[in-house]
C-alpha cells in the first residue's frame, strides 16, 4: 500500500477575547480529517524554561504539565507530558510545548499555537466505542505548542491574584487538545472553545472529554499499528479491512 504522508503547516491557534460569550449547546470538533495518535500515551515534553511573567519556583512549569494531562482519566490517556529541555523542530515525531514562538506562528490576539498539519493518510485505524459506533482516523505523526510572550500569563497559585493575565495552565491545555486532534468546540464553555477572556480560567470539561472519547476511548482499534484500511475502503482480501471483512470489494 502506498503511503502518503501530509505535512502542510497547518496551525490552530487559541485566541484572547475581553468579552466571553452565552454558552451554546455540547457540539465539540475534531480536527479534519480525523486524527489521533495511533501509540499512546503520546510523551510530551513541556519547556522547563518557564515563562517569566509567572512569578514562582518553576514560571509556571508544573502548573502547566498537570495541565496538558487533564486530558486523561476514566481509563482513556491520549498523552503523558513531563518537563524537559525542548528542541522545537517540526516534523521530528516529538511533540513539545514551548514557551517562545522561534517560528514566528503566533502573533497579534493569539495566545498559543499548535501545528497540526502532520498526519499520515497511508495509516488508518477504526475507533470501536462500547456502544457499536465506530470512528476511522489517521495517524497523527507530529505536533508542537508555541506561546505568544506578548501577554502575561498567571497561574492560580499565584498570590497577587489575577488582572490582564492569562491563565497559563487552560492555554496549555486547550492546546494539548490540539496535539491529540481536536479543534475549537462550538460551546464556549469548553476549553477547547476559540476564545478566552482575561482572568477566565477554564478545565477540560464534559464537552471536551466527549471528543476526546470520540478518538480515544476505544473497545477496539484495530488498525492501530497501522496499514488497514477503515469501512467502505476499496478492498481485495479480509486481511486489508480493520474489521478483517471484505465484502464486495468494499470493507464492511
């Protein structure tokens, strides 16, 4: 099977707004098409170097690798992000979170950015949920999280409160929701929503949590390794199709 890798410098970035919006009804995204990383835990490595307007032993560091984990519980963990020393490359499998913008990506009302461009097409898998429903995906094949030093960022520990800051660990954590192939949430009050306002700390919530299950909490994956191809699929042999079903010359 012929591989084809798509490695267009696509970003989604989080934005700062003065003002938040009603909240609307559950309606989260996923990134298109839909994609996941196929081996996870996915490590990610947080910049130890901090970020100097958080005042603070480590600028913030711990804050905001708890933060790129809220994303697993219940059985379900897409990531595993520990501080480390950073080398900001893309398309180098790594998946790091920088506080800097070496690439210049994130500019103007932009908090952070993700790349998330990198996926694999040629490397499909099949998300089986416990209720029967099933979800195909590509394989994410890199993904990095620049911060924008324009704006001061805060933490909730920190003992001057909050005014015109950010709070580092929901930027973060929107990003990550990036990393593991979501993108901005219809509902404002998701983490994953586009926007935040000044001194609005936000967590992951029901409605991030349901997209993150949409990819990751799986009964099944077949095709995780990579190689088979999802229903509908042209196919020849059962051996092509996840579901090891090929009816038709389509997999079932």
């Amino acid at each position: 099977m012929t591989t084809r890798t798509r490695t267009f410098c696509f970003i989604a970035s989080f934005l700062i707004l003065m003002v938040m919006f009603s909240s609307a009804v559950s309606a989260y995204v996923l990134l298109s098409p839909a994609r996941r990383w196929f081996s996870t835990p996915k490590a990610m490595t947080v910049d130890n170097g901090g970020v100097a307007s958080v005042t603070g032993i480590d600028g913030g560091v711990a804050e905001a690798t708890a933060a790129s984990n809220w994303w697993n519980g219940g059985g379900v963990n897409p990531v595993n992000a520990a501080a480390g020393n950073v080398v900001y490359a893309l398309g180098d499998n790594r998946s790091d979170i920088i506080f800097d913008d070496p690439l210049n990506i994130c500019g103007g009302n932009c908090l952070a950015a993700t790349t998330t461009g990198y996926y694999n097409t040629g490397q499909t898998g099949v998300c089986t949920h416990s209720n029967g429903s099933t979800r195909s995906v590509v394989a994410i094949t890199d993904s990095d999280v620049a911060f924008n030093l324009a704006y001061n960022y805060t933490t909730p520990n920190e003992p001057d409160g909050c005014a015109s800051e950010i709070f580092l660990d929901t930027v973060t954590s929107h990003e990550v929701g990036h990393v593991i192939g979501l993108g901005h949430s219809n509902t404002s009050s998701a983490i994953m929503y586009a926007s935040v306002a000044y001194c609005s700390r936000k967590v992951v919530g029901s409605d991030d949590l349901a997209g993150r299950d949409e990819l990751y909490n799986c009964t099944s994956f077949p095709g995780g390794g990579g190689g088979c191809q999802p229903k509908n699929a042209v196919c020849s042999s059962n051996g092509q199709c996840c579901s090891n079903k090929c009816r038709g010359g389509r997999c079932r």
